[in-house]
C-alpha cells in the first residue's frame, strides 16, 4: 500500500484556485440563495441536524470557473476540473434557512494535479449523508494506474456546544492486487478504537480478520474546522 500513501501525502498539499473569494449570505429563503453564481450543487443530504425536529440540509458546493478546467498530458483524464468545493450547512427555520457552517478546505476537488489518475475522492463511491442527527462525510480514494491501493475515510460529525464536533472517524483500505485489506475505527464519544487487520477480500483461506480495541486519550474534540485536506485522524 506504500504508493497509496504517496497520494494521500499528495492531496494534502494544497490546491492553487483560479477564483475570486465568495461570500454566503446568513440567512436564505431556499437552498439556492446559498448558491453563489456560476456554481452548483454537486451532492445533498437531508435530516435533522440540530434536534428541532425540522429537515436541515448539508450541500456540498462547486465553482464552474474554466480556469480551473486544467489540461492534463499525462495518465488519466484530457482535462482535470479542479474547482472548489465548499461544506454548506443549513439550519431550517421560520424564514427559510440559516448558515450553520461553511468549510472551504475539507471537500478535495473532482480531480488532482499531482494524482492525475485519481477518481473524484467524493463522488466515486464517497459522498454526504444525515442519520439520526450525524453528518457523514465519505470520501474514496481509487486510482486507475500507479497503484493497487483503495482507501476509504468517513467523518461523523454531530451538532453539540453550538459546533459541529467529530465523534467518529472509520478509515479502510485494500490491495486490489492481494486483496489484503485493514480497517481503523474511532469513536470520539466512547474514546474507543478497533484496529482491524489480516482481512483478505479475494481468498477465504487467507480472510482471517482480527480486531484489537484501544483506549484513546482525547485532549479535547476535533471539529469541523479543525478539518481540511491535510488533517491526519491518528489516536
């Protein structure tokens, strides 16, 4: 898995944007007051974040600018669309919606400079959801040459103490070679930690998955600003 690692040491370093810096209003009557012009929705999610018990909304939104439309002469895809994405969190209320949150360092960009032949971390098998008042961020990372490696990361984040606090953290990856796969998960709340290895997705005499729990010391939670493409999840 080590030319794995090399491209996720690649996506944190940070990405150069052609784009003038927006701002999103406070408060809106719809989604789309959140919007700013020339970019769109990329993916939604739905639920009850902050327990009012009235459907909130996470968006995940992108820029169109065509300056950020760069043309690749290596492996992978003839034009690479490395426009922003922002995190939006909207509280339902009696005027439409308020702005929870705004991230603008957290969602990597459909595509990488520097890992042409890397799929769209969010939209290839990744993407947000809302359950029983968790925001779920999902992002896989699969690469069409150069490795064998797939790894997939999901931060859980839950309103509490008027931000949004990471109360879980699950990561896994495999060898589409071997098969050989392992897995890593957190919970922030329990301060637990299971550390699962030996897997074998291909062979079943060599699937002899074993898990160890950990106990975590946590100085204080991580939030959602706490978070961007760099952040490392090691307890």
């Amino acid at each position: 898995m080590k030319k794995l690692c090399c491209i996720l040491l690649l996506l944190a370093s940070s990405y150069t944007f052609a784009q003038n810096e927006v701002q999103l209003p406070a408060h809106g009557k719809d989604t789309l007051a959140f919007v700013p012009k020339a970019w769109r929705i990329v993916a939604r999610a739905t639920g009850d974040l902050n327990k009012d018990a009235k459907d909130d909304i996470a968006l995940v939104i992108e820029d169109t600018n065509k300056e950020n439309f760069i043309e690749n002469e290596s492996l992978g895809a003839r034009s690479l669309n490395v426009n922003p994405r922002y995190l939006v969190i909207l509280f339902k209320d009696s005027k439409g919606y308020r702005l929870a949150a705004l991230h603008k360092s957290f969602i990597p960009p459909e595509n990488d400079e520097d890992a042409t032949c890397l799929a769209d971390p969010l939209l290839q098998d990744g993407g947000i959801d809302i359950k029983k008042g968790v925001l779920s961020v999902d992002f896989n990372y699969w690469v069409s040459c150069g490795s064998y490696g797939v790894s997939h990361s999901t931060y859980k984040l839950r309103w509490q103490n008027e931000q949004f606090t990471l109360i879980g953290y699950d990561s896994s990856e495999y060898s589409r070679s071997l098969g050989d796969e392992s897995s890593v998960s957190i919970n922030f709340i329990t301060k637990k930690k299971a550390i699962t290895t030996g897997g074998n997705m291909f062979d079943e005499t060599q699937n002899k998955p074993k898990t160890v729990w950990k106990t975590i010391k946590i100085d204080k939670f991580i939030t959602l600003q706490d978070l961007d493409r760099s952040t490392q999840i090691d307890f």
